[in-house]
C-alpha cells in the first residue's frame, strides 16, 4: 500500500468505488443512482459545502479552528439576498462576500488578538450570525414587494451557467445504455459538464488555487507555519498574528461564497435556516480530507451526493443503502488481509445487516435509509481518523513572544 | 590570537522581570572566529541573556555591539538580519512540515512568490556537505530524531548567512557519538570564521570545545577565562559556578539485595501498525538496585516506561512485590507505591499554568498530604510543597506562582521532591537530572542514594552516560526496542557504552575487556 505514489493510490480508490456503486445500481434497479441528472445535483449540493470546507481548511491550516464558518455562511446569504435583490446577483456575490468577511474580522480580532478559546468564539459568531441576519431581514425586507420577515425578494437575474453540449450530450447517452462501470463514469462526467453554474466553475478554480498558493508559495508556507509552529515561525522573523488574520478572513470570505451560492444559485432569495448546517458539514468534510484541498473536495462530493439522492426517488435510497454496504464489506476483506481485525469483523457484520435490510425491502422507511450513508461515512472516518495529519497547534491561543 | 577582533560586545546589560533580576550588569566579549562559551547554573540567566541577544527580549539597560557597530534589536528578525542565529535548545522546528520547508521558512528563496526548491536544494546541499550536515531534506521532521534535528536547526541558521551562532544546552539531548559530530561540525564552522556562543553547563564538554569560557552566577558576569592562555579546570569552574566543588554520580558500595521487586516478562508495545517498539523484553529489579538502560532516544525506553506505568497498551506480565499487577490501573500502581519522573517534563510532569502546590498535588492526588481520601487538603499540600521548595532548592519567589514561571532545571527539581516525598518503592526515573545544574545535580543524586539504601527499586533511563553508570548496579542496552548487551557499570566506559547503544557491538558482555 504505502510504495504507491498518493495519486495512484487516489484513482485506485476511485476506480474501486465506481465499480461498487455500478454494482449497486445494477442490483438496486435504478439508473439514476448515477444519471447525469444526479450527478449535476450532486455537485451543485457539493459546492457549498466545499465552499465552507475550503474556508475551514485556509483558517485551520493557520491554526484557527473556524467552528464560525456556519455564522459566516448565514451572513452570507444575508447578503447575497440583500445586495442581489437590489444591484443583480453580481453584487449579491460580493455582498456575500463582505458579509462573511465581517465576521470573519471580528471572528479574528476576538480569537487572534485576545487569545479567546476558538470554540467558544465560534459558537457566539454563529449564534451572532444567525440573530443579527434575521434582524436585518426584518428590517430590510419586511415592506419589500416580494419579500418578507425571513425572506428577501428574488434576486434581480440569474448568474450565467454553461452547458457543454459536445461532451454532455453523447456521454449522457452513454450513461443510459446501463453498462457495468462505464455508464457509471460517463454519467458522471457528464454531469460536471450540464448547468454548470459560474460558481461551481469560481468553486473548481478556487480549490486548485488553494492547493497551489498553500503548498508552492513562499505565502502558503508562511501561513502553514503560523499552524504548525507559531513560536518556530515567529523566531524566524514571521509575523504570525498578520498570517492568522488573513488566513481567517479568507476564511469567512469562501463561507461568505457558499452563502451567496445557496442564496442566489440553488434557490433565488435570501431565507432563514437556508444554511442547514452545511457550515459544520463543511468542516466535517475538511476533516474527512485531511486538511487538503483535494480530499476536502471528494468528501464535499460525497456529502452532496448523499444529499441530492435523499431529494430524488426512494428507489436511489435502497441504492445507496447497498452501496454502503459493499463498501464496508471492501474495507472489511482489506481490513481482515492487514491483521485488523476486531474493526474488520464489525464492518462485516454492519456490511452484512445492511445488505439483508436491502432484500428484505423493496420500499426502504426514508428514515432508516437516510441514517444509512451518515453511519457508513461515520465508520470509514473512524477508521481512516488513525492517519489523519492535521495542523499541529489548531485551535491553540498564540500569544506574541510566547515562544520559550 | 588575543586580538582578534570583536564580534560580540555586551555592556552592562540588565534585565528585570516582576520579582526577578534575570540579568545585572552583563560585560561580554566575544572574539570572531572563536568558541565562546557561556557557563552557570539553572536560572542563572543564560538563557534570558540570548534571548537579548537574539531580538527575542529588550534589555533594560545596556548595549549590543555586532562587529563594532552599536545595535538595537526589535525582533529576531533584526538580530537574523544582524547575522545572528540561533539553534534553543527546545528545538524550533515544525513536526509536519518537510525538513526542506522548515529551513527556508522565512527566508524562501522565490520567483514571484512561488517557492523555487531547486534552489534552495542546490545550495542546502553544498552547507551540508561542507560542515559534514547531513539530512533528509524531503523527510518530515517528525519523522526524525534528535541528532538530525539539531543540524536541521544549524542549517536553518546557516542558510540565513549567519555569521554569529549561538547554541543553547546544544548536547544536552545527544549521546556521546553525537556529540562528537557535533563538535566537528563546531571546528569546521569556527575554521570558516563564524562566531559561536555555546551555552551549557556541561563542564568537560564545555572545556573540551571553547577558546573562550565566561561564568555567569545569579544574573552577573563572574569571570571570563581565556583557555588559551589560561589554566583552568571542571572543578575551577564550577566552583566560579556556584561556589561548591564538581560532584560526582558515583554509588557507594552495593545495596542491593536479594529480594526481586519488579519482574517483567516478555513485556512488548506494538504501534497501531503493529509494529514493535519494545520487542518481547524481561527483566528483573531487586529493591535496592538500580537498573540503567542505555539506549539512543527513540528506541522503546519511553515505551517500557509507559508500559510500567500503565498509560500504553502493552502484552507479558508484569510482577511487582510478588503480585501480578499487569491488570492494575495506572492510579492503583500510583498508589501501590510507583513513582515516576517523566522524560518529557512539559508534557507528563506538569501543568504549566497552574501553581507549584497544585502540581505537587498531581500524580499523589488521592494520598495525604494532598487528600483526606475524600477531599483534597490544600493546606497540607501548600506546607509540603514548601518544604520541597526548600528542601529540593527550587529557585521561585513563592509556590504560587505557575510552573510555567520556573526555569526547567528548577521544574525537574520540583518533579523529583514530589515523586520523593511519597516514600515510593519503586522509582521510574527517566532523565532524572536532565537540564539540571551540577549544583541540584548533586542533590538529587544524593536523593536517589539515600533511597536506594532503603530499598528502593529505580529503573533509571538516562542520555547522560555518566550518571547512568555511576548510579546504575546493572546496566543493559536497549536497541529497536531489544536488549542487545548487558553491561558492569564497575568497567564499563561511556565511550564503550555509547558504541553498543548504536549497534556496532553485538550481543554481548561488554566492558569486561580484561
């Protein structure tokens, strides 16, 4: 395993799980566990998510745990709804963004400067983010035509989007031929170009951009330092406290982003609880990455995955159940080849038990088949948690000069 | 020789922190091209004085010379600027970053903005090659252990074109082989004209590499010794130190007796990977003796440790007074009479932020005088804790200020009086006396002794082949987690000992030559 090189490794993981998603799709009856259809709307769900996992990622990897960016992200939508409704959903973006930077700043001034416990802070940023977004809902949209105490007027226009025929179309009639593992891949690939939103395409380059300034720049390197060993960089001559402050506003800009998606992509106003959470899914799945652009982005895929086949028809539900299964079962036989062997016994029996609640039913209950994924993704970070490298002085207070 | 010119000038430097004068009137010279080293006991004010040095604390009062020229410094990076650097002795170096990032960091070499690794290779690998300082650049740190991480910390000094290199307590955590590269790479650096400021209180070591030595005690210039031309000896200098003559770790006579207290057997800690650190290791203490292992960091003692005390998981049967206790809880062997000095102070001994009675508390949290096995008793501890302080010669103004406020040699001295003071029958000492002045150094020796001779059983880990055989009654060597020689601590040398712990001599009885 280790003599692989890591992308080698990524697209043997890759590969494995197309084959058992194929193989679950072809047993559960159902081509649109892997329709273009679904798979747009699985990468439209991904792109907040991402989004907010990509703003933990930038605070975190300076040692700022953003536990915020949920407050941040409502602040966002605030302002998506507000600007967009009044200046077009250009300015809504940028509203957005401002808005999610605000908090951020204050997020930075308390965490950064005064050395308060970053959890705490957090958890008052989203309590604060949350009242203060409905209050001036109340106060700027309550008397608009349109709008309402806890929602804004549409926003004026749609952001463009594009839709590349040449590669969409014949890949999406591929995928409906139903063929083991290559319909699979065509109706993904298929999806990435269908309705692809202007944010989704911002989201992609943003990602990579990450990647590159954090890990090639002598910028990232710094700001990677200021995560790893405040004290190491400061004797340096790094100024520490400058490369948090930037590193948590970037933060809450990106949160701010994936407000402004939720509020002027997926739906077209502003509305209370829009965010559902996703700001603490966003940080889940920068934990699930490991702290890397990259991982962060499949496990945003996988979560908006999970969320847009509960949106679709039951049938994709028994699909996803099996899925989860064979992967558990998969990781038991590797489990069981390395000498794992209590974990890989309890994977096998879970694996197991899943696919005979797959025969028994033919119409699952939602609530148990909707439980399914999380557990599955649950117990595969268990396991994949033992090799996680995350920064090492996260959510520590720095204090200048502190270094002994 | 004598009027090289000056590189470093100190004058009058004064430091005052609430409560304490960490420095007054500090005079210093230092000769360009010359090893320059700076001597004292635990809280004298070595440390505080480069950190002056290095931009990290604004003297009072006094002046900086570099070169001839009258310097303020407002941050290391000035000090960097300065040619200054500076290798502290609790390493400054990131675990997860590459050993490549972590010498660049600050000073990257760049083409707009982006970080050009070729470069900065080419020209790590002539400094290495050229003063004979090898690592992996590609590794992480965290991969590596302590030796690599000290030339890591030189390079990083050197790649920034210092000129002045100040290096503090740098052999402390190193075993005699290491310390000898070290000491080459020191002459090769010196032949190339560059400055060092060695602090350390080892005197032989000391005496061995300087031109130069300046005694600091209590904050003051004492003295400045030019070897050169001047005579002087270990005994001379610490007598400068602290006023009392060199001790030495040598035991008197054997007490140890034919009761077995501690028998391990087949005792082995696997990683989450299953690998072995500790490989299937018995052993036997008999109260009164003390049992020395040898071993280069990192090659399963801070596991056996562990596994002893019961905070890791580990496999084979542990008995103690004639009882299986491989089940007991780390609190019931507490209880039951195991005390513990921990290689790793700031991590296992203490807590930091919290006062010096609190942690007098820790570890004994349930025996008097800490506790009437329901509550806790403050006042009692507070009183014990005093008597430590005093009787253990912990330098603080009051045991209520936070562990964090004492110097480590004052921290270790704390840890030893309070795993002491509960009368244990069997002692885990992991370095017991590391960062420790020659002063306390001979006190907690002496402690070690006197409970030796009434029947204490001490497992006793330490980097400073000295102490471990002057105090040891069997000495065995550990390696990748295995016993690989047994050694008579009467013969045995350090030199000798040192070469067995790196695995050139197998298996065998060493020391025993004639």
């Amino acid at each position: 395993m280790n003599t692989k090189s890591p992308s080698i490794r990524i697209f043997a993981f890759f590969i494995s799980a197309m084959t058992l998603l194929s193989i679950a799709r072809i047993f559960a009856h159902t081509n649109d566990l892997t329709s273009r259809g679904t798979m747009a709307a699985a990468f439209g769900l991904a792109v907040p998510i991402g989004l907010a996992g990509l703003g933990g990622l930038w605070s975190e990897r300076a040692g700022i745990v953003n536990i915020g960016l949920e407050g941040m992200m409502i602040l966002g939508t605030f302002g998506a709804g507000w600007a967009g409704w009044q200046w077009g959903p250009w300015a809504g973006v940028l509203g957005a963004v401002t808005f999610g930077m605000l908090g951020a700043v204050l997020f930075a001034i308390v965490t950064v400067s005064f050395g308060v416990d970053q959890i705490i802070a957090g958890t008052a940023i989203n309590i604060l983010g949350l009242g203060l977004a409905q209050f001036l809902a109340k106060l700027a949209f309550s008397n608009a035509p349109g709008g309402g105490q806890s929602q804004s007027p549409p926003v004026k226009g749609l952001l463009p989007s594009v839709t590349i025929d040449f590669i969409a179309n014949p890949l999406n009639t591929l995928q409906q031929k139903g063929w083991f593992v290559i319909s699979d891949l065509a109706g993904m690939i298929s999806g990435l170009f269908y309705h692809l939103s202007f944010l989704t395409i911002l989201t992609v380059i943003l990602f990579v951009l990450t990647a590159w300034i954090l890990w090639r720049t002598s910028f990232g390197l710094r700001l990677r330092s200021a995560g790893e060993s405040p004290s190491a960089a400061e004797t340096l001559g790094i100024n520490v406290i400058k490369y948090k402050y930037i590193a948590v506003i970037i933060s809450g800009s990106l949160a701010g982003l994936a407000g402004a998606y939720l509020a002027i992509v997926g739906t077209n106003v502003y509305r209370g609880g829009q965010t559902a959470g996703r700001g603490y899914i966003g940080l889940a799945t920068m934990i699930f990455g490991n702290w890397r652009p990259m991982g962060t982005g499949i496990g945003a895929t996988v979560f908006g995955y999970i969320d847009t086949l509960q949106l679709r028809d039951n049938a994709n539900i028994r699909g996803l159940v099996l899925f989860g299964a064979l992967v558990l079962i998969a990781l038991a036989f590797l489990g069981l080849r390395s000498g794992v062997r209590a974990t890989s016994l309890a994977f096998l029996i879970i694996g197991s038990a899943l696919v005979g609640g797959f025969l028994a039913s033919t119409n699952m209950a939602p609530e148990v088949a909707q439980v399914a994924p999380y557990v599955t993704t649950l117990l595969v970070l268990a396991t994949a948690s033992q090799r996680l490298r995350p920064p090492a002085t996260a959510g520590m207070a720095y204090r200048k000069g502190e270094s002994r | 020789m004598g009027d090289a010119p000056i590189a470093v000038q100190l004058t009058g430097i004064w430091k005052r922190f609430p409560g304490v004068i960490a420095n007054s009137d500090i005079n210093l010279s230092v000769r360009r091209g010359s090893v320059h080293a700076i001597v004292g006991e635990n809280g004298a004010g070595k440390s505080t004085l480069m950190k002056i040095l290095y931009g990290m604390q604004k003297p009072d009062e006094g002046t900086i010379t570099i070169s001839g020229t009258e310097v303020i410094f407002q941050s290391p990076s000035d000090a960097i600027d300065a040619g200054i650097g500076m290798v502290h002795q609790h390493f400054m170096l990131a675990d997860n970053l590459t050993v490549l990032e972590n010498i660049i960091l600050g000073s990257e070499p760049t083409q707009r903005g982006v970080i050009k690794n070729e470069t900065a290779l080419t020209r790590l690998t002539q400094l290495a090659q050229q003063y004979g300082l090898d690592v992996p650049f590609n590794s992480f740190v965290s991969e590596l252990g302590v030796g690599a991480r000290q030339r890591i910390e030189i390079l990083k000094v050197l790649y920034r074109g210092a000129s002045i290199l100040i290096l503090d307590e740098p052999t402390a955590v190193l075993v005699p082989h290491e310390v000898d590269e070290l000491f080459s790479a020191l002459s090769d650096l010196k032949a190339e004209g560059i400055t060092i400021l060695f602090i350390s209180h080892k005197l032989d070591e000391v005496l061995a590499i300087a031109d130069d030595i300046t005694v600091i005690r209590a904050g003051s210039t004492v003295a400045t010794v030019n070897l050169h031309t001047q005579k002087v000896s270990a005994d001379d200098l610490a007598e400068m130190m602290v006023g009392s003559e060199l001790p030495t770790p040598e035991t008197r006579g054997s007490t140890v007796t034919d009761k077995v207290l501690i028998d391990v057997s087949n005792l082995s800690v696997l990683t989450a990977a299953g690998k072995p650190l500790v490989d299937d290791v018995s052993f036997k203490i008999h109260a009164g003796e003390v049992l020395g292992i040898a071993g280069v960091e990192g090659n399963g003692q801070a596991e056996i440790v562990d596994a002893l005390m019961g905070v890791i998981k580990s496999t084979g049967v542990l008995v103690y007074d004639g009882e299986d206790i491989s089940k007991w809880s780390t609190r019931k062997r507490r209880e039951q009479g195991f005390g513990f000095i921990p290689e790793d102070r700031m991590r296992q001994g203490l807590l930091l932020e919290t006062s010096l009675w609190e942690n007098r508390m820790l570890g004994h949290q349930t025996l008097k005088p800490n506790s009437n096995g329901f509550l806790l008793t403050p006042a009692d501890a507070k009183s014990d804790t005093a008597r430590i302080v005093d009787e253990y010669d912990v330098r603080t103004p009051n045991i209520d200020v936070f562990a964090s406020a004492l110097s480590g040699g004052n921290q270790q001295k704390l840890i030893v009086g309070r795993e002491m003071s509960s009368n244990p029958k069997f002692l885990l000492a992991a370095h017991p006396t590391r960062g420790v002045d020659v002063g306390a150094q001979a006190a907690i020796w002496d402690h070690l002794r006197m409970a030796r001779q009434s029947g204490l059983a001490v497992l006793l880990i330490s980097a400073d082949l000295d102490e471990l055989i002057g105090l040891s009654d069997t000495i065995k060597v550990l390696l990748r987690g295995k016993f690989v020689a047994d050694a008579d601590p009467l013969t045995v040398t350090p030199q000798e000992l040192g070469t067995a712990m790196t695995g050139v001599k197998k298996r065998d009885e060493i020391g025993n030559t004639s």
